[in-house]
C-alpha cells in the first residue's frame, strides 16, 4: 500500500490546519485591529525606548518602511502621530487608554494563537499582562536593533576597508541582508513563544520564526520591486492608493505570521496527531485492546517502579498516535484505573491506580467501557459468541507474566 512521504504529509498537515482554523479569517481579524491599535502600540513601545535611551528616528522610519513595504506617506504620517504623542501630558486616564488600546492587538494575537495551538484563553490578569509587556517592549527593541546596527555597520570605516576584497564584500553584504531577517525571525521567536497559552518547545517557535522570517522577507521584496496592484490603485484612488495597498500589505503580513503560527505548531505536535485520522476509523474491539495494553504497560511501571508512564512513551511502544495515547491514559483515568503524575522533566504522566496484582484485566476492560467521554452507556461489551476482555479473570501481574514482559 502507498504510503505518503513525511515532508508532504507534514505540509498537508500544516494547510489543513491553517484552513481548518480559518486562518484566512483571522488574518482579516489582526489587519482591523492593527489599523486601530498601531498608533497607540507604537507610542507605547517607543515611549518606552525613549526612556531606555534607544529611540532614533532615523532608525524608527526605516524599520517602519520595511514593515509597510515602503509606504512612505504612511509612515511620514504615523511618525507624526507618534512625535507629537505627549505621555506626560495625557493624564493618567489618557496614558491607561492609549496602554489598553495598544495592548489590544497583543490581546487578538493572544486569542489567535491560542486557536491555532488549541489551548484555553489565559485567565491569570497578571500572565496576560506580563506576556504582553513582553512583546511590547522587546519586539521593538530588536527591530529597532536590526536596523541600527545594519546602518551602522555599513558605514564603519572597517567594514568599508573590507569591503575592497571582493569575497569579504559579497559575503558582508549577504550578511548586511540577513541581518534584519535574523531579528524579525527573533521578534516572531519571541511573539510565538510567549503569547501561546501553552508550552512552545523552543525549537519549535524557532522553525515557525525562520519560516516566517524568511517568506516575509521574501514577500516584501518582491511586492516592493514590483509594486504589486501600484498602477490599478493609482487609477482608481489617486493620492489615497496608499491606504489600500496598506492593507493588502498588512492582510499578506499577518497570513505570514499565522503560517508561522501553524509551522512551529505542526512541529511540535505533528507526531503527537499524526496517524490519528487512521486511530479513528478502529473499531471499539480494537481500541479496548489498545488500552489493556497501555493497563499492563502502568502495571509493568509499577512492579519495576520505574516512573509515571507518559503518552509519548507508550504511544512509541504501541506505534500509535501521542494524542490517541492520551485519550486512553485519559479514558483510563476516568474509569478509576489510572491516576495522573507529573513524569521526570514536568511532563505529564500515568500510574496504575492499584496493586497490580489486585486489578485483573476483566476489571479494566469493563471500566474502560463505561468510562465514555459523552456520560452514555458502556461501550463494546462483549456478544454472546465474541471472546473479550471482559471475561479475562488473570490479574495485571498474571498477564504480565504471561506475555513474558520483562
């Protein structure tokens, strides 16, 4: 039977997610909000910079061109607003709402991700409000840093020496290039790390950033060479052409950073679904067998007190999906047969709820089929003439031994 490569079932999985999480949506979502919320986020942020020291028009103006593709009407004109932004003199209700207005894009990309990663909108005030600090002040800060540091180093006398040897010029400027690739990949880094209301592995976040990084960069190059949709909008609106292909700009940047989103997703938990489409199509014969297998991988854990067993593991053993592992160790749990316990390295893990010698197999086999997730009657008890489970008498260490695990 044909089976499908890794890499194009990796992709297939990674679009189908985007879609399946309407990510076309959401993107729409974030470019309305960023229309409201950029004045105030960025007065916010590089009022902050000030304070550090680290505000250099300059540096600001070009690291606003290269965000809106070169749009320099618009970012003469979001740079006035900035300037004449007077924190001091706004008063504590004027500084309080030019804060939450500007926290409320952070507060959308929140709510975006956490659909894309699945997880629970945060509830803690103070892990919202310090995730979101952190985006506010750091994002700009390594943008802001990119750009200085690419201006200067290409007027440093040095770098202007080296530049004389051929090699060391093309390389240099290869580097000059990259450079603010690299820090607007940090900036994502950070942005897809933090505000996830769930664990991002760093890896993960990472091949998310450099994807990210990398296609946005790409994507403002060649709409700023080419001044993709210039002509018709001219046409059409004259001296406010600016205005639409700003937010075409901003719509394609945010489809950007939800792919991004979707990759470090994929990545992290690609292995954990994987397969799991198949896993559904089990009958509940099989599935019941699956988890008195995972009863005597706990029970094997607790004669040889070797730890909490976790969903990895035994979906490793077993060669089936992480998240089908989990729905068992879960359904296993609710029928009283299995507690959770925190693995070696905080990961979350299994334990019998017995002695393994005092819980048969019948018994797991029957609370397994009770414990459904929808509360309705049990499941795949046994026929007439359908051998089960349910009628094995051994207990846990019998089977064991029988089976011949170690």
């Amino acid at each position: 039977m044909f089976k499908t490569p890794l890499i194009i079932a990796w992709l297939r999985f990674v679009a189908a997610s985007f879609l399946r999480n309407r990510g076309l949506l959401l993107a729409a979502s974030l470019s309305y909000t960023t229309v409201l919320s950029l004045v105030p986020l960025l007065a916010v942020a590089f009022s902050v910079a000030k304070g550090f020291g680290i505000y250099e028009a300059p540096y600001l103006r070009e690291a606003l061109m290269r965000l809106t593709a070169e749009k320099g009407d618009v970012v003469d004109a979001v740079l006035g607003y900035i300037q004449n932004t007077n924190v001091k003199a706004l008063g504590f209700i004027g500084v309080a709402t030019l804060f939450v207005t500007s926290v409320g894009l952070i507060s959308s990309m929140e709510s975006a991700f956490n659909i894309i990663w699945h997880a629970p909108e945060r509830k803690g005030l103070w892990g919202r409000f310090s995730n979101h600090v952190t985006v506010i002040l750091v994002c700009p800060i390594f943008l802001l840093a990119a750009f200085s540091l690419s201006a200067t180093l290409q007027n440093a006398a040095i770098v202007q020496w080296m530049r004389e040897i051929e090699l060391v010029n093309q390389a240099l400027s290869l580097a000059l290039t990259a450079l603010p690739m690299a820090m607007v990949s940090v900036a994502l880094f950070v942005v897809y790390t933090f505000l996830p209301n769930v664990r991002v592995r760093p890896l993960a976040a990472l091949a998310g950033a450099l994807a990210a990084g990398v296609a946005w960069q790409s994507c403002q190059a060649l709409y700023i060479r080419y001044q993709i949709g210039v002509t018709g909008y001219n046409a059409i609106y004259g001296s406010f052409a600016q205005i639409p292909l700003l937010l075409v700009w901003l719509y394609v940047s945010w489809l950007i950073v939800l792919a991004g989103a979707e990759i470090a997703n994929a990545a992290q938990n690609f292995v954990r679904v994987a397969g799991e489409d198949e896993a559904r199509g089990w009958s509940v014969a099989e599935r019941r067998e699956q988890a008195v297998a995972l009863a005597l991988m706990l029970a094997a854990r607790a004669e040889d007190r070797s730890g909490p067993l976790t969903a990895g593991e035994a979906a490793r053993v077993l060669g089936v999906p992480v998240k089908f592992a989990e729905e068992e160790l879960e359904r296993l749990t609710r029928s009283g047969m299995a507690l959770r316990a925190e693995a070696p390295g905080g990961d979350a893990g299994y334990a019998l709820a017995g002695a393994p010698d005092r819980i048969t197999v019948a018994e797991v086999a029957m609370a397994w089929a009770w414990a459904r997730e929808d509360g309705e009657g049990p499941q795949g008890l046994p026929g007439p003439d359908r051998p089960s489970p349910e009628t094995d008498e051994r207990s846990l260490r019998e089977a064991l031994t029988a089976s011949g695990a170690p």
